[in-house]
C-alpha cells in the first residue's frame, strides 16, 4: 500500500434542477468552453480527476439522440495525459427533464445511460454514478431546495433509494462491458452534535449519514437503526431487502468532507437568527455549524475518515476538499486535510487519496445553487480573467502532489476554524478552545496608520491571521531611504502594502512638491528596497491617471494614462517607477473610496446628511467606478498571496456619477433620494481638473462585485465595531 496518498482533481460539475431551470456549473465556470483546462490538471500533478459525462448534459432528450462530441474530447486527452477519469454520471442532479428523483423509473433509465458510456468508453475503470445520493435526496426531497422540491420524509426516502439503486444497476451494466471497473461512492460525511436534550435527534442523523454506503454494502437489515425509519416513510421491505440481495459495495468509499458539514442543533432559538430555525416535527430548534458554536470545534478530516475506516474497512478517499473563503484560509484547509489524510495512511489506514475539489472554483453555493447571483468562490484556479489564473492554492496543491513541503506565509497561522474567534454566537464563546492570532511567522508591513486604507488592510489582515504590523510616517517615512532600510532590516518582513501617500486632490495643485514626494518618490525608495531584500511589494494607484477626454467605456490595464491634474501625474509616475524598479510589483489601481468603519467618504458623508434632512450637492457629470474599502483590502490581499504582479484594476462594478452614487446609497438605505441635488462639475469651484469619465474595468478578470452589492453590505456593517468576515467576503 502506498503510504503517502494520491493527488487527484476535481471539477464542479453540478447540474442541478430548480423548477425548470437548470444550473449548470459548467458553464458558469467556462469549463464547458474550454478544453484546454485539462492542461491545469496535468500541471498540478493530478493523477486522477473526478470527471463529468452528465446524463443530463450528453443525453437530455432521447438515448438515441445523444452527443458524446464534448466527453469524447475530454476523455480522450485526458487519457493522452494519462490521468485517470472517475467518471460522474449525476451530479446532484435528478436527470434530464424525461424523469426525476421520484421516477420509479429513474435507476433504470440510468442504468442504461450507464452502459451506454462504458460502451463508448470500455477503457475507464472508475465510476461516481451519482455523487452524493444522501445529500441530494435530503435538498431534493426533505428541505424543497432542488427538484422535485420536496419536503416530506417519504420523497426523500423515495429520492435516495432510486439514487441508490441506481448506482447498483449502473455498475451492473458498466461491469458487464468492463468487469475490472472500480464504484468510486462520495458522500458529504458530516456529523450532527446537540444539546441534551436533543440528542436523540443528534443521534438519528448521525446513523442516517451512513445511509448510501450501507444500502450499497446490503448492511439495511431488520435491526438496522435505520430500518424502522425507512419503513415508517413508506419502503416496502421488499425494497430494502433488494440492497441486501443486491449488494455492491464501493471499492473506495469517497468522503466529502466541508467546514460547515459538522452541525450543532439547539432548541433554545432565541440565541440564533430567524433563518437557522427549523425543526422535526416534535421540536423546533436552530440548525447551525458545530464551529461556529461548539467549544471543541471542529472534528476534522481526520476523524471523518477513521469513523468511515473503522465502520467498513474499505479503502478511502477524500472525494472533496475544498474551502469558499479567503486565499490564505483555503490554503490552510487543503493542508489540513492533506495531512490528515498522510497521517492516517502512515499508521495504515488505506487512505488513496485527497481530491482539490473545484479547481476552477464554484457558483453560487453561499445560496445551494438555488439563486443565479453569479456569486463566485475561486478554486486552485480563478476563471474571472481572460483564462484561468494559478492561484497560491494551486501551487500548494501542485507541491503536495510532488510529496515536497509547502512554504507560505500565510500557513504560518491556523485556519480561522481552528482559532478563538471562529465563535459567531456570544453564549458560545465563552469557553471556546483554539488558538491565539498573534502567533509568529514573517510579518506583512503596511502603510498609512492614520489612512483609511492603512486601517482597513491591518483589520482585515488581523481577522486573517496574517502577522502584520502597521506603519505610521513617524515610524518609517516611504520616502527616506534611510528610514525604509532600518525597518525592512529589523522587521523581518515578506511583503510591504503602501498605503501611505498624499490623497488631497485638490491642495496638490499648490502643493505639488509635497504629492509627488509622497506619491511617487515614495513608492519609487519602497521599490529599490524590496527588491534589495526580496520583499513582495504592492502600492496603490487611481483612476485620475486617465483623462475620460471622449470616453464612454471603463478604462482597462493597458489604455494609455494621460492624467488631468498634479495628483494624477504623480500616480502615473509612481506606476512607472515601481515597475521599472521592482517588475514583481503588485500595482492596484482604484477610485471612490467607501467603507463602514471611517465616516471619511463619500457615501459615509452623503448618508450623514441625509438623515439629518439636510441637502447633499454632488457631481452629475463625472463618471467613477467606487471601491467598497473592505472588498478591495480582501482582493489585494489575495492577490499578493498569489504573488501577482503588475498593474491591476480593481472597483466595484458599475459606473455611475457622484450624484447617482449619493442616490443609489438613500433608495437602498430608505433615505430621501430627492435630497440629492447633481451639480455640474464646474460648479463645485475644484482647484484640479476631474475627468468626465474614469470607471475602471479589467482585462485582467473582475475582482469585486456590483455596486448594489457592495452598497447593501456597507449599510449592513455601517456602525458596526466588529463587522463580519463572512458577510465582507461575500462581496469580493
């Protein structure tokens, strides 16, 4: 047995059904469009990826009708790369629009389907027929979530056992043309814990998370702590007494394994939101993640696998690993999880693999695919640009591939599930066990204490855990050289910020001397010193580089700058500079601040007025695109996680005036709108001249989300002390 674990892949691949409407990951990613991704795979060092030939995407209408063109090329380049597909038949779908879930028909439908892809494809050997069959039925049959939307004990009964069926009379027909191929069975294995007094539900959900693997193990016996359940739904014995006579169990049982698959339940719902509510009939209670509650946290990757080892004695695979969050926190969870699984495989659990699941990242799970929002989680890969971008995750994954060490700062802190503060609810964190995030490790230094977007980037690289020390003029002037050697050399640094400069547009047309010292000499002794020492750099710039002379489009990387006024030219300036100097630079172009935790910004100062009643003039002929602070501190961070490098462009989407902006900010806050007076530029009496027109967009892939979005979350966090992490992240 090999001691160290396999690599493999994953692509989301969901197509699921909600009323008529079918989500298609695939396409969402581009994925469908683009066969050369598979080159990523072979990149990364996969040796097997868990591969989609979706009944519902080569086979919609009739058999006979089937287009095996987009499979056929997959599959054959993938076998040119020798990387082994686990072909996926259903991903938590419920087949084409000819059945459901609830067909009665449904296993043999796929069944045949089944033997229609193993004849095209004799040479595969491993198969995921139907990825998850519990966690379908559960959205599909129990919860309403998917088709059929059901929302009773029954439909789900129904929905998992024709799942389950159908995976055994898929492998039936599969092993007829190829008798050597391999059942590669996944299943999200959560674990439920409780209060006291709901223990006994607890323990129900913990018996029925076995459900998949034991129908396909013939283990649903009289006796079974399932089979009075399955009886009392409707299950005819006869029907589940066909698992046992018709057992096939997995050769390797697949474990998906998810922050949030661990789950607490509680009674006392007055300590939780509305939307946690729910019950079983007997009881209502709030359903919540066991992290975000318990004190012990979580059980790990590690303890899902040994419960699934000591149960069945079949070999094992994390069939998922993956973590919608930020860079630094997704890193730590595939390492988590990697070790894990090394350490279990080293005391002789047959451990064969970890999957990096959604390589090309996810759509819209934050709502369980039941919304089109186009709400994006990056994998290893962020499909948001022109193509596909390595990101930090996937050079950890391409080294745990390879068997060597990972080294990153950012892995130098536990991930925020393993820390003191992963506690959401107040009456839970009082004995909270984690770690501390002040630990150790190479610092990140930034700039501008006093600035607002100094501030923001030390908080939101303090709620990640990412040592940090924050810089104000008095301790490292950017522009004396002097000053910038002492502190690099005492500080032990692997990446400076610079958010420090000179931000006042209009006193630089007098004070010139002053902006371009701090604005681009500056930046340029920043440059000069971390490219001595190594150092990652990233420095800020603005969209006032461009003129907007005749623009009716947002500006992108490469357009030519050709500033208006002095504070443009010496953000033009700094941008060559730095580039010229230190070409791994990371240089981040943005426009109109807003945030929640400064009242210095315009939407800040707009709202201000506006609940007092009183009349708030702006420009309604210059055309910006504005930045949510704490998006941008999140998307720069990741970034320079990523070692990126040049100039980039990042603002919320959606151009707009100032005036519009004001207005936009009062209809969504149910303030007075027509308080809002729009003025012409000129008649603002500015010293420097605006551009008429200087949105920002990118070539180079949209990092931050709509406007409206980025505006609804600044209304949630506005006056907030500790805002939440997980709601900021939303819109980045």
């Amino acid at each position: 047995m090999n001691v160290r674990p396999e690599l493999w892949a994953g692509v989301e691949c969901t197509v699921n059904r909600v009323g008529d409407s079918f989500h298609d990951q695939l396409e969402r990613s581009g994925h469908a469009r683009r066969a050369e991704d598979l080159e990523l795979l072979a990149w990364l060092g996969a040796r097997a990826v868990r591969y989609p030939v979706l009944w519902e995407r080569v086979a919609p209408g009739a058999p006979a009708e089937a287009d095996w063109s987009w499979p056929d090329e997959r599959l054959r380049r993938l076998r040119e790369l020798d990387i082994r597909p686990i072909v996926g038949l259903v991903h938590h779908g419920s087949g084409p629009r000819r059945t459901s879930l609830t067909d009665s028909e449904f296993p043999a439908k796929l069944a045949a389907y089944a033997r229609a892809v193993a004849e095209r494809y004799p040479w595969v050997e491993d198969y995921t027929p139907v990825n998850e069959p519990l966690t379908t039925a559960r959205f599909s049959g129990l919860y309403g979530l998917w088709y059929p939307h059901g929302l009773d004990d029954r439909t789900f009964a129904v929905a998992l056992l024709n799942q389950v069926r159908g995976v055994v009379l898929a492998m039936r027909e599969v092993r007829a043309v190829n008798p050597s191929a391999r059942l590669v069975q996944t299943e999200d294995l959560g674990k439920c814990f409780s209060t006291a007094r709901l223990r006994y539900q607890a323990d129900f959900e913990n018996e029925r998370r076995w459900l998949t693997f034991d129908l396909l193990a013939g283990r649903v016996t009289r006796g079974h702590p399932m089979w009075d359940y399955l009886r009392w739904c409707g299950v005819e014995e006869g029907g589940l007494e066909w698992f046992t006579e018709n057992a096939c169990p997995p050769s390797i049982v697949g474990v998906n394994y998810y922050v949030t698959s661990e789950r607490f339940l509680d009674q006392r719902i007055g300590l939780y939101p509305a939307h946690t509510h729910g019950g079983n009939g007997r009881e209502v209670y709030a359903d919540v993640e066991a992290v975000r509650v318990r004190s012990e946290g979580l059980s790990g990757a590690r303890a899902a696998l040994s419960e699934a080892w000591g149960r069945y004695r079949l070999p094992l695979a994390v069939t998922e690993a993956h973590l919608g969050c930020t860079r630094d926190e997704q890193m730590r969870w595939m390492s988590e999880v990697w070790s894990d699984a090394c350490a279990l495989a080293a005391e002789g659990v047959d451990v064969r693999a970890v999957t990096a699941w959604a390589v090309l990242g996810s759509f819209d799970w934050d709502s369980l695919v039941t919304r089109d929002a186009g709400r994006y989680e990056p994998g290893a890969f962020d499909v948001r640009g022109p193509h596909p971008r390595p990101t930090a995750t996937a050079r950890l994954i391409r080294d745990l591939a390879k068997g060597e060490e990972h080294e990153h700062p950012a892995l130098a802190a536990p991930g925020w599930w393993r820390r003191l503060g992963r506690m959401t609810y107040a009456h839970a964190g009082r004995h909270a066990r984690g770690a501390k995030t002040d630990g150790g490790g190479p610092l990140l230094l930034i700039t501008g204490a006093t600035g607002t977007l100094g501030a923001a980037l030390a908080r939101v690289a303090e709620s990640r855990a990412l040592p940090h020390r924050l810089l104000s003029r008095q301790e490292m002037d950017i522009a004396d050289p002097s000053s910038v050697e002492k502190v690099l050399e005492s500080a032990g640094a692997w990446a400076l910020v610079n958010a420090a400069g000179y931000v006042r547009v209009d006193d630089a047309e007098r004070e010139a001397e002053a902006c371009f010292r701090e604005n681009a000499e500056g930046p340029r002794v920043l440059a000069e010193a971390c490219a001595r020492r190594g150092v990652r750099l990233v420095t800020f710039s603005s969209d006032l580089v461009f003129g907007g002379r005749g623009r009716a489009e947002p500006y992108v990387e490469s357009d030519e700058v050709s500033p208006l006024n002095v504070y443009g030219r010496s953000k033009a300036e700094a941008e060559r500079l730095v580039l010229e100097t230190l070409p791994s630079a990371l240089v981040v172009r943005t426009s109109a601040f807003f945030g929640p935790w400064d009242g210095y910004n315009f939407v800040y100062a707009a709202l201000s007025a506006l609940e007092r009643g009183e009349e708030f003039v702006a420009a309604e002929d210059s055309y910006v695109t504005p930045t949510y602070v704490p998006a941008l501190a999140h998307a720069c961070l990741d970034l320079l996680i990523d070692a990126e490098s040049g100039i980039w462009h990042l603002a919320n989407e959606d151009a707009v005036t100032w005036a519009d902006l004001a207005r936009r900010a009062a209809r969504l806050a149910s303030l007075d709108e027509e308080l809002v007076k729009g003025r012409p530029t000129r008649a603002l009496n500015l010293a420097a001249r605006r551009p008429a027109y200087s949105a920002l967009g990118s070539e180079r892939g949209a990092h931050l989300c709509t406007l409206d979005e980025a505006l609804e979350c600044f209304l949630r966090e506005r006056g907030t002390d500790t805002p939440s992490l997980r709601r900021v992240r939303h819109v980045v």
